[in-house]
C-alpha cells in the first residue's frame, strides 16, 4: 500500500483581524530550533512532508504555514507580498518564537524575502531553493519555458488580463489536480519530469493543488497578483546568512532569478547545481536543511 501523506500536527492561528492562519508542525516538534517553511505557488503546507525525515533526523522543528485563500487558511483580498510577514509575526507570537531560520521553495521565495527584510535579525538563516523572482527585472524571464513565461508576461503587461488567465487555469484545476500534474510534466525539463513521474511525488504535487484550492480559486488568483507586481520588498535589510539553491536546467524559474536575488541580498550566496531543474528540492532537501542548521547556530 502506498505511505498516506503525513500532515503534522495541525496548528490555527487567530490573527487580531479576524483571520486565521492554519499550518502544521513537521520533523522534531518538541524542538526549540525553528525552521519557517514557505512553500511553492500554488500549494500548501503539505510540501513540508518532503523535508519531514530530514528534519527528525537533525533535531529541527518546521512549521510550515498556509498563506491566506489557499489550504485553510482565511483569505484576504488585494493582500500584497509585504502584508505575509505581519501574519507570520502573530504566529511566531502566539507559539512564542523569538528567533528562527526561513526555507522556501519556488513562488515562496518572494515571501521569504519579505519576511527575513521584515523581521531583521530575528532570522537566523535563510534558505531559498529553486525560487522565483521580480518577473520585470531585466533578463528574469531568459531561458524560461514558453508557455510558463506567456503566463507571467500576461501578467506584467495586464494585470487583469493575467488574472483572469490564472483564475481559468486554477479552476481546471481544481476540477482535475491530475491536470496540475500533467501541467507540470509538459513544461519542466526531462530531469525534473523523472520526478514528477515518482508515484509518491505525484501524488503528493496532486494532493497539494487540491488542498491549495480547497476554498476555491481566489487564494491562487490573489498570489499569482502578488507574484507579478512589484514587492516593495528592501532586500538591504536582510541580514541573516542567506544561501540561494537553483539547478542550472532549471526552465520553470530560470536560474537567472537566483542569480537576480543573490545580487539584491547583501552577503549572499548562490549555490549552483549543475544538470538540476526544478524539482531538485525533493532530493536535496537534506543538504539544505543541514546548511541552514548550521548557519543558524541553533
């Protein structure tokens, strides 16, 4: 029989406006060393589960949180990239966290940002993989896949016109998540589609679109908004050791935006890995994470 998919222990956070923000807790959850999981676009907390072993075996605590409109957690409307780390500071708060490191994974990465500029020297260390960036930087698109690149240009030329794009998508999706997948095989690079094909890797990417759209599509819609505007992010207020990891065969998020990052991040590095796409993060999830616990000092 096939291994259920883990779902941590489930955590509701209410926020003072009203909201609330649902999440899990993976690896070593008696834990004092933290690790804040942002995940990809569009998915959920369930993409914790690929770091939860690791994160026994290393003694870390993950908390991975859903953001507003997708999993379970309640939506906020117009919400921009910078409004995510004031509801990660009420959760922190409310688990009485004071001091913590940051993994994030493709469209997470955005969000990432923002928080560690936001939250100072409260990070320790922070830890992106795979992930996107400012889609209006000059070259952030080079050597994207077409039809991924047609989505996000649409996007950043007619804000409008892209949502309501992405709105016809997530709503396929939300019909099929097997569609999700077969999205995922036709646009990612021959290595990332070995992946993808792994029955347990299919069907956690197909369990996560459909607890990503559990409410419906506004969540992804509102976040494709987020992830083709402007951030606003001041990226010269990071200041924990930051590393960014990007397979060079990359064409879902070329390695070009690690690069844009590294360059915006002071003191960062850029970890290069050679003949990877963009699924690397489901094999390398053991190296990051030890790397991150170890330049967070925890």
């Amino acid at each position: 029989m096939a291994r259920p998919i883990p779902t941590g222990e489930v955590i509701t956070a209410p926020l003072r406006d009203g909201r609330r923000i649902s999440g899990a807790i993976f690896g070593d959850i008696k834990s004092s060393r933290v690790i804040f999981y942002f995940n990809g676009f569009p998915g959920t907390r369930l993409e914790a589960t690929l770091a939860h072993d690791e994160a026994v075996r290393l003694g870390l605590k993950i908390i991975a949180l859903d953001r507003p409109g997708l999993g379970e957690s309640s939506p906020k409307r117009g919400r921009l990239v910078m409004d995510w780390p004031k509801d990660v500071e009420e959760v922190a708060t409310l688990l009485n966290i004071d001091k913590f490191a940051i993994l994030a994974v493709s469209g997470g990465a955005m969000f990432a940002l923002a928080t560690a500029a936001y939250f100072g020297e409260r990070v320790q260390a922070l830890a992106i993989v795979s992930g996107v960036a400012e889609g209006w930087r000059p070259g952030a698109l080079k050597g994207m896949h077409l039809a991924n690149r047609g989505i996000l240009e649409i996007g950043l030329v007619s804000p409008i016109l892209g949502r309501c794009l992405i709105a016809t998508i997530a709503s396929v999706w939300r019909f099929s998540p097997l569609a999700a997948a077969l999205w995922f095989r036709s646009v990612l690079s021959p290595g990332d589609v070995e992946i993808v094909k792994r029955p347990s890797v299919t069907r956690l990417l197909m369990a996560n679109i459909a607890f990503a759209l559990k409410q419906g599509i506004a969540g992804v819609v509102d976040e494709y908004s987020c992830l083709v505007s402007k951030w606003g992010i001041p990226f010269e207020r990071i200041s924990a050791p930051s590393s960014f990891w990007h397979g060079t065969a990359d064409s879902y998020v070329p390695f070009k935006m690690a690069q844009i990052n590294h360059e915006l991040v002071p003191g960062s590095a850029l970890k290069s890995v050679p003949g990877a796409g963009h699924f690397m993060m489901v094999d390398c999830f053991g190296d990051v994470l030890r790397e991150l616990s170890e330049c967070a000092r925890f």
